[in-house]
C-alpha cells in the first residue's frame, strides 16, 4: 500500500525539510490540503526539496479557477519536479461555492467531467504546440497563442484524481479521472459497497483499467506509540466525523451504518450553532467504523484489516519529534499490504 504524508503549508520555511525528511522515511507523497493556506506553493517547494517524492494536493477546489489557470500552475510545478505532481480535484459543496467563491453552481459531476477533459485539452495543446479547441456545456477553450504556452516538457501529462462522495461524482472519477480522493467520512462498508462498484462503472464507460486508478483513503487513521497517543487522535478523529457528519451531503454514509438519528443530530446542532458539542455525540464505536485504530505495533495489521484489498494508499502523519528510524520501520512495514493500482497510465 502506498503511503502519503501532510506537508506544513502555513510557514513556507519548513516545507523543504519536511518534504526531505517524508522522502527519507520511504513515504510514497507528500499530500497539502486546501483549508486556510493555498494548497499548491508548498508542493513547488517541496518538489525543489526532493528527488522521488509525488506531490498532490488532497484537492483543490476547481471550479473557483478557470481550468487554463490551473492548468498552468500544475503545469510549472509538474515540469520543474520532473513529472511528480498529482493534481487532485474537488468541487466543493453549492454553499462553499456560491457564498465563499462567489461562483454560480451547477451539478457538480458533468461539471467536473468537463474541468478534467478541459485541462488535458490545454496540456494537450501545449505539449504537442497544436490548436486549442475545447467545446463542452461548461468551458469553451479555442484561443491558444505562442507567447502564453509554456515549452513542452517530453514527460507524461499530469495524473487526474477526483475527490467524490457521491454515486454521480464516483462514476465521473472512474470515467475521467486517473484516481479517486474518498472522503474520510467513508468506512470499508460504503467503499466496498457503494464505491468501488460505481468506481467501476464509471472505468468500464471510459475504458479505463483498475490498474491505473490509485483509491486513495476512505477513512481515518489513529495511531500512536501507546493508548493514550491512540485515544487523543481518536478525539480528533471524533471531532471531524461530528463536523462531516452534520452535512446532510453525508448522511447516506452514516445511514448504512444506522446512524442516521446520529446525523440528524448533528445537522441540528450545527444549525444552532453547537459545533464545541458534537464531537460528544459521536461514540467511539463509531470513530471506530470510520478509523483504522492502533498503536504503533499493530498499525500495519489494523491499516491491513480497515483499509486492505480496497484502498491503494493512505494519509498517516507522526507528530513531531518521532524517530526518524521508527517513521521509516513502520512506513516500511504498511507498504508491504498488498494493493491493485500498478501506476498512472498518462503517456499523451
């Protein structure tokens, strides 16, 4: 199984020691998340840091950029690294895009079809220095001039993934897409159920192979060198799953699991503003569902048991401080579980 780790994104000076220190312990990626700092200047920097490490944005929101813009920035980080970058997609939901973005919305899933096919088009054009003419329902892309294409870089085109939740989106990222980002709100049950079968449908209409769609996540991890470095990421782990939880776009998830008084729950209490009180409301039976929970000597067999035969690879951070020898035994040991994705299939 591969293995991803968090990059800082806050201080830009401690990205380069930390991407190096996740290639030293035999890390697969270095992975940023799109919260309160931008998601693709760390992996720039992270990329001048290393020499083997893929780069990837969990996701970054797409439809608040113009696919060209995008196309850009992933196209200078992927070129200076060598072809590393992983460009991972989300849409975000209608609120996040209308009221923080400023965008209209449309059903997320063509439109997510669209941006990915729109930002191969452009890469297209520049790495072959051929005529840009992109016509779908969502972008229209036909101006392409010398003095704005970037040269050809001679390396693979950059690999797609998509973050999807739903059946819609799940089905686009096995059509489009090189890979998924599930959400960690998913437990083995929904990716095994509802996943991967809409995954696959999606790859048979496409005529794309398993072999080169890296499933990445789907759950939690709690880890830790005792119990109760176990029991606190636990507690975070339970204060995401009540925030996750009280979105109702969730709720079919926690409803294959009976839970779904629980989301009602939670959406109330976000409605009224209770967000300090809903990770009380989660019990550990179900943190447990949707983690894989252990210290370190068991990790591999508890990643083993939750994630294995369904996920290719997995987000797992060490607090600071932690051996760098332990890191690399235990990142060591996890990519020895076995799994299907063989590698992106992204020659032009």
């Amino acid at each position: 199984m591969r293995v991803y780790t968090i990059l800082p994104q806050r201080h830009w000076r401690d990205v380069a020691p930390a991407a190096a220190a996740a290639e030293a312990a035999g890390f697969d990626a270095a992975m940023t998340v799109e919260l309160g700092h931008d998601p693709l200047t760390p992996l720039a920097l992270a990329g001048l840091a290393t020499q083997t490490l893929e780069l990837t944005p969990s996701v970054v929101v797409a439809f608040p950029r113009s696919p060209t813009a995008l196309a850009q920035q992933a196209w200078d980080i992927h070129a200076n690294s060598g072809g590393r970058l992983v460009l991972g997609l989300g849409s975000q939901v209608k609120g996040h895009n209308e009221r923080r973005f400023g965008i209209s919305w449309t059903a997320p899933a063509p439109r997510m079809r669209d941006y990915v096919q729109a930002l191969r088009a452009v890469w297209t054009a520049w790495e072959t220095r051929g005529r840009l003419n992109f016509d779908s329902p969502h972008y229209k892309l036909t101006l392409m001039t010398p003095d704005f294409s970037p040269e050809p870089t001679g390396l693979p085109m950059v690999p797609v993934t998509i973050a999807a939740v739903g059946e819609a989106m799940l089905r686009v990222a096995g059509q489009v897409g090189d890979g998924v980002r599930l959400h960690p709100l998913c437990s083995r049950a929904y990716l095994e159920q509802v996943c991967l079968p809409q995954m696959m449908e999606g790859m048979r209409r496409g005529g794309r192979s398993r072999l080169n769609f890296d499933v990445h996540g789907g759950g939690f991890v709690c880890t830790g060198p005792d119990d109760a470095a176990v029991a606190a990421e636990m507690e975070l782990a339970r204060r995401r799953i009540g925030f996750y939880g009280s979105t109702r776009t969730y709720l079919p998830i926690l409803a294959l699991h009976g839970l779904e008084e629980l989301g009602a729950k939670l959406h109330r209490m976000s409605v009224e503003g209770q967000w300090d009180r809903m990770a009380a409301e989660v019990p550990d039976d179900a943190v447990r569902v949707f983690a894989a929970c252990g210290t370190y000597n068991v990790l591999a067999n508890a990643i083993g048991e939750r994630f294995g035969g369904l996920a290719d690879s997995i987000d797992l951070h060490f607090p600071a401080g932690t051996a760098p020898g332990l890191a690399k035994e235990l990142v060591t040991d996890i990519r020895r579980i076995p799994h299907t994705f063989a590698g992106f299939n992204t020659n032009w």
